[in-house]
C-alpha cells in the first residue's frame, strides 16, 4: 500500500485558533492512541529507513511497518504494511521486510520509546480530492525524556497531490504552519542522542538505477530538510552555528538548482523559486557577515556596537523566517519538486530520464574545467574574480557531496578529491571574509574606530593568495573519482 500525506508543524495556540476558525467542519470522535515503536539495539531498522510500532486504540491493536520513500520533506510517499496484533509483541514473518533486513538480530527487537497522542480527524474535498485531515496532539517519551508533538497531516485519500498543497495554503492563510521534516518516529530516536544545536547535511541515498530527475527530487528535498531542521533551532535559540548550516542548506539547494538546470531550462516556476531562494540567502547574509566581524573584534566598545548590531540583524533574520513567504516558499518547493510542470516538458524528457551516474559524471567534468579555467593565475586575480572562482568551487564541491555514492567503489579518491577541494575553500573564503569586512566596517558607521584595522586583516591577504593557488594547483592534480 502506498500513502501520500503532507506533513504541517504548528504550535499548539495555532492547532487552537484552526480548529475555531471552522475551515475544517465538524470533527470526528477524538480519539487517544499510545504507540509504542520498536527496534533492535543497534537501531537496524531506523539505519534502513524503517519504522515498526504497534498502536493501541481503546481494545484495538494495530501494527505498522512503513518503509521511507523519497524525501521525508513534508510531502511523504511510503510502502507501508499493515495488520491487526492480539498482544504488544510485534508479528515479524515474510509478509514484511523486516526479517529480510535484520536477520538473525530480529530476536532482539524490543521496545524503544512510545508516542502518546490525541487524534482528531476530518475528512474534506478539495479540487475533487478527498483529503483527510488529522491533527495530533501529544508527546513522544524515551525514559524520562520527552517531545512535544503538534502537527497536522494531510493525507490523500483519493485524486491529484496538488489539492493537498491548496488545502495547505488555505489552512496557512489562517494560521502559521511549516512543513514537517520529522516523523514521529525520527522524534522518538533523536530523544536517545545528545540535543543537537546544529545539523549538517545528511548522506543522499542515491542509486545507480535512478534517473536524473529522481536524483535531483532526492538531492533537494535533502536540502529542504537541512534548512528546515537548523531553521526550527534558529527560531528557538539563534546562534552561528545554526544560521551558518542554514545557510550552508540553501548554498547547496540553490547549487543542486544550478547542476541541474537543464532538465528545467524553460520551467518558469524553477526561475521563480530559485529567485526566492536566493532573497531568503540575502536576508541571513548580514547577520552572517557580523558573525565573522565580531568573532575578530577584542573587547570593548567596537565589540559591542558590532554586538548590537548583530542582535538587529539576527531580529531581521527572524522577522523574514516568521514570514508567510518563507512558509510559502516551502510548500512551493515541494509541490513543485513532486508534483511541477517540469516533470512531464517534451523538450527535457531525455535529460530527465538520461541514467543519474552518467549524468553526474558530466556534471562534475564540467564543474572541474570551470574552477581550473577560473583559477589560472589566481595570485593575479581580482575580489570579483576570485569570489567567481570560490562560486564554482562550492558548486563543485556540493555536486561531488550530492553524487559521491554513485561513485563508491573510488571512496579513497573521493576523499582525497574532496580534501584538497576544502583546503581551496578555505582559502577562498577567508580571502572572501576580506574583501567584504571594508562594507560591512562602512556600512556599520565604524571605519574611523581605531580599532577598526584589525578588523580588515588586510596584512593576510598576501599568505592566503599563496594558499589558495597552492591548493588550486592541488586540485588540478587531484584524480578525479567520477572516472
């Protein structure tokens, strides 16, 4: 069975002011479900994408199997098995797949955390869809930790998915929702590691028997969960390091735009969106620049001026990620990943469709003979022509992220490709923090503090060119892992 559901964060005071607002009708019976999810120790079925819990509902017992599909960005698409149980012990036989992952560990499968919820369901039409429409209510628990979940799920039931992104903008016209990245099973096994305060890029699981299109739809829809994650951390508890991934995550949305750009050259909707993704990157640059500006800065007075100004632009930061259009932004996104014109143009069907190795394999050619081509002579080069270089470094760098497991059997050239690709970044962005710390010291009023020459590091601007063609060369000597 296959289901296909969008999922919505809000907070409780919105779940409050939706269900007043009357747009979803007369509620069903509420409902109160106790979930309890299980596992091996080892955790064999989270690693393989796999969620196993038996529900209890009043006398009813209910066990699910889902399988992830694409994504896990809002808009999910599972395998999913299903079944009646007498009793809380799972019923693991070769109806599921289950015993084909775990094999001999599935008699250490037991219980790992439980999710407690109040369930409240409608069901409506939308653009001659069928749609129902559940809101939980409730927490997760794992010893004596705990999360809090509120969250709706919008979930197919008969006709097209575009109608499930209709109802979405209508019920965020009402109040705030944002795409849910997290299932309640990820909730109930990040409760059994550290709290993290920041979230890297996570491994692509691309195969060689995907096409391009499929590739790309994984590789954004990676990215969109990055954002969404260390966006949820910057809301709560702003700080560099969460702002800097936020930002990492729309660089390499915005690069995965750029390396696949010809399977969507005449889609009006790609330009669009990639406008916007490139105005939200603006509004958290600042705060960024006064990030590495403050981190040079000794105490005193230019320490706290460029501290005040930070938190204003840290309150910008927050304004437009509270905004209608950064929400929006993200149901586009999805919609048009999934479900986009740009999936069915006559005129990129071969593009679409060419084998995602060989596509990648062009790809990355291409952005190699570009960053060698861009960095010839580089001692000689200008900021402006240096920051295009460091450009097609990153896209470089995140094509070789995105493809790298397509290309696994050369993991040792990977590695080492990658390492001297990073060394040249560095270079590069502190030669870039350079160039722009004279407009963000006049932009803030502070050119004639006399502390406001450490802050140009203009003295390192000769070491770091030496570095930065040193490690250019580097690279061009490097193997390529994609031959």
């Amino acid at each position: 069975m296959r289901e296909v559901e969008l999922k919505l964060d809000l907070t409780g005071a919105a779940a409050d002011a939706l269900d007043a607002a009357g747009i979803l009708g007369a509620t069903s019976k509420v409902r109160h479900m106790q979930a309890v999810y299980h596992d091996t120790p080892e955790q064999d079925l989270a690693q393989a994408g796999v969620s196993l819990r038996i529900r209890a509902a009043g006398d009813e017992r209910i066990q699910t199997i889902k399988a992830d599909g694409a994504g896990n960005t809002g808009l999910f698409a599972r395998s999913e098995w299903e079944r009646p149980v007498d009793g809380d012990a799972p019923i693991l036989d070769d109806a599921t797949p289950v015993k084909a992952l775990v094999g001999d560990r599935i008699h250490t499968i037991t219980p790992q955390f439980e999710v407690h919820v109040e369930r409240r369901a409608w069901i409506l039409s939308e653009e001659d869809a069928e749609i129902e429409v559940v809101l939980d209510r409730g927490e997760v628990l794992r010893g004596d930790r705990r999360d809090a979940i509120c969250e709706l799920e919008l979930e197919l039931k008969d006709g097209a998915p575009a109608a499930l992104f209709t109802l979405a903008r209508k019920i965020d016209d009402i109040v705030p929702v944002r795409l849910g990245v997290l299932t309640k099973a990820e909730r109930g096994y990040r409760l059994s590691e550290p709290v993290r305060s920041v979230f890297k890029a996570e491994p692509i699981a691309l195969n060689s028997e995907m096409t391009a299109a499929v590739a790309f739809q994984h590789i954004a829809q990676a990215c969109m969960r990055q954002f969404r994650l260390n966006e949820a951390v910057l809301l709560t508890d702003p700080g560099p390091e969460a702002l800097h991934q936020t930002r990492v995550a729309l660089r390499r949305l915005r690069s995965a735009f750029s390396i696949f750009r010809t399977l969507f050259s005449a889609d009006p909707d790609a330009d669009r969106l990639r406008g916007e993704l490139r105005w939200l990157a603006g509004e958290l640059g600042h705060a960024r620049d006064l990030d590495v500006l403050l981190a040079r800065a000794s105490a005193g007075a230019l320490h706290d001026r460029i501290q005040k100004a930070r938190e204003e632009a840290y309150g910008n930061v927050d304004s437009a990620l509270c905004s209608g259009r950064v929400r929006r932004l993200m149901l586009d996104l999805t919609q048009w990943l999934t479900d986009g014109p740009w999936l069915l143009a006559a005129d990129t069907q071969d593009r679409r469709s060419e084998p995602a190795r060989e596509f990648a394999a062009a790809a990355l050619e291409r952005f190699r003979r570009t960053v060698k081509k861009q960095g010839r002579n580089l001692g000689k080069l200008d900021d402006e022509a240096r920051h295009e270089l460091r450009k097609g470094a990153k896209k470089l760098r995140y094509a070789s992220e995105f493809f790298s497991v397509l290309f696994e059997a050369r993991r040792r050239r990977y590695q080492s490709f990658i390492a001297t690709l990073e060394e040249l970044q560095d270079q590069l962005g502190a030669l870039n923090d350079l160039a722009t710390a004279p407009q963000v010291v006049s932009k803030l009023g502070i050119g004639d503090d006399p502390g406001a020459d450490a802050l140009l590091g203009t003295g390192k601007r000769k070491a770091l060119i030496g570095a930065a063609a040193e490690a250019h060369d580097a690279l061009v000597d490097a193997k390529r892992f994609w031959r």
